[in-house]
C-alpha cells in the first residue's frame, strides 16, 4: 500500500478529516482536594472541546484539516463552529438536537476527571460522502462508536473513506468508554476496522491487551502506546518498532486534551512523509503545547 504522502502526491496536497465531537468544555482546576458536600477552591474555564475537535484544531496549522460532526441550531453551536474555523480547519456540520458539553475537573497534579455531555454529537447521521472528496486520511475518535445514530454515521464514513483509497487511523479514547462498549466487542471492531494506525494511552493500552506479543490478535494496525512523561511505544504486529523519550514539559498543568494533541501532531507529520520516530516527536510537539493551558483552546 502507498504511504499517506505518495496518495496525496497522486491527488493534491494532504488533506485530513477528522470526524466526531465538537462540544463545549468546562474545565475546572481545583487548587485543593476536592471536597464533598461542601466549596471547592478552583478556576473555572469555558473552551471549545470534543476529542475530534481538538484533532482538527490542533492539526489545522499543520495540514488542511476538515471537521465533521453534528451540533445543535443554537448559539453554543454557533459559536463553537465559528471557533474552530478560526483555527483554520474547515467545518461541515449537520445540525440536530442541542449542542453538547462536558464538564472537566482537573487536580493539582493534572489529572483529569470527566463529566460527558455528548448532545447533539451523537445525533450524527449519514454523510454525504461528498465531504470526504479530496481526503487523504480519515481520523476517528472511538466515542463515535458509542452511540446511534452517530456510531452508524462514522462506521458508513470509514467504509467510504477507504473506497476513495483513504488512510484510517482510530484512537482508544478512554478506558470508561471501551469498558462500556465492553473490550471483546471493541476488539472485534478494531480488528473488522483494519485501521493503518491505533492511538491509545498506557491504561487503555493494558485494558485491550495491546503491545508486545500477541494480544492485539488480529489488529494489524500501526499501534502507538503513550505513556504520559515515559517513552511512547510504537508496535508493528506485536513487536516493539520504536520507543521515543518524551521531553520535560515545564509547567504542565492540565492534561486535557494532550492525546488529541498527540495524535494531531503525529498524523500531520505522516501526512507530510515523515517516519514514524520523526512522527511521534511531532505528536509530543503539539501535546507539550496544550498541557500548560486551560482544555486545548487556550
């Protein structure tokens, strides 16, 4: 199969969907253990957010970059759009429902604990597949297949992705979410799927079994493992390809985000031809840019 960048020689230049979630995020940072039935010290911070969104944002400096979702007919939608497009991606949306939101509480430490709201991001229905014309690569966010009809929406836009000789990559998103798809089913998914590279952090990593040896079964996919500060790990059927440092990010805070950043980093450095170690370095670039900062629109 050609590389990303040999496609969109033969095409134009490299164009990059991402399809899923554009929601607003309300990102609290506690200064103190938070504290039950009672105030919390903290700042509250309004941004734009959705794992898919986030990918589009952060890639759209780097790469062309398309965003398809759903949003509500209402102000937060409006805004939300008008949001991203300042980021240079560009936005096709339906719009059904009301628009989604979460709530974000981040501790001292940075970690991170959400509250989703998915609205009118699961409303996504069948797209026209005239929206995918001149993609090079599709990227997908694995809370598209969480609910319907938006789960049926994204599975048809991968299927014709492929047809027009378009790359797929998947992230694992979150350890609550595949928990609740249930981790054989993903699996499966995963594997009937045959996306070119798999995104998943250490947690998510352990809970499907993937790494080295044979417990992603039949996943063929490029897998690349984050490990927070640690090495990042990239797997090619079973057996460890690269392991690249990440750097000391001074004055991390928030690690919201940081995996839509990772991901938005490495994918347009693939899209540029770029190898994969050169890839992954991208990927801590952009993710090192956003961890200081409220959410991922700061």
């Amino acid at each position: 199969m050609s590389s990303p960048a040999e496609r969109a020689d033969a095409s134009g230049p490299p164009l990059l969907a991402v399809v899923g979630d554009l929601v607003e995020d309300i990102v609290v940072w506690t200064s103190e253990p938070v504290r039950h039935g009672t105030d919390t010290a903290a700042r509250v911070f309004r941004t734009r957010g959705g794992s898919a969104a986030n990918v589009a944002a952060l890639a759209a400096p780097l790469v062309a970059t398309r965003f398809i979702g759903c949003v509500g007919p209402d102000a937060a939608g409006d805004a939300l759009v008008a949001a991203l497009e300042g980021c240079g991606a560009e936005v096709r949306v339906q719009r059904h429902g009301t628009t989604g939101a979460v709530v974000v509480i981040v501790d001292p430490a940075g970690e991170r604990t959400m509250f989703p709201d998915r609205g009118a991001s699961a409303l996504l229905e069948t797209v026209d597949p005239a929206w995918l014309d001149g993609v090079s690569w599709l990227h997908v966010p694995s809370y598209g297949f969480e609910l319907e009809p938006a789960r049926s929406a994204v599975l048809a836009l991968i299927g014709e992705a492929r047809r027009h000789g378009a790359g797929v990559s998947i992230d694992a998103s979150s350890s609550g979410l595949l928990t609740g798809l249930g981790v054989p089913k993903v699996l499966d998914l995963f594997a009937s799927l045959a996306p070119d590279v798999l995104f998943a952090n250490e947690t998510e990593a352990a809970l499907l079994g993937l790494g080295p040896g044979p417990g992603s079964g039949s996943i063929t996919a490029t897998i690349v493992v984050k490990h927070g500060p640690e090495p990042t790990q990239v797997f090619e059927g079973g057996t460890l390809v690269a392991e690249v440092p990440v750097a000391p990010v001074p004055g991390a805070r928030d690690l919201t985000g940081a995996g839509d950043a990772f991901a938005a980093g490495f994918l347009a450095a693939r899209l540029a031809g770029r190898p994969t170690g050169d890839a992954v370095l991208g990927g801590h670039g952009v993710a090192a840019r956003v961890i200081t900062a409220p959410g991922t629109a700061g």
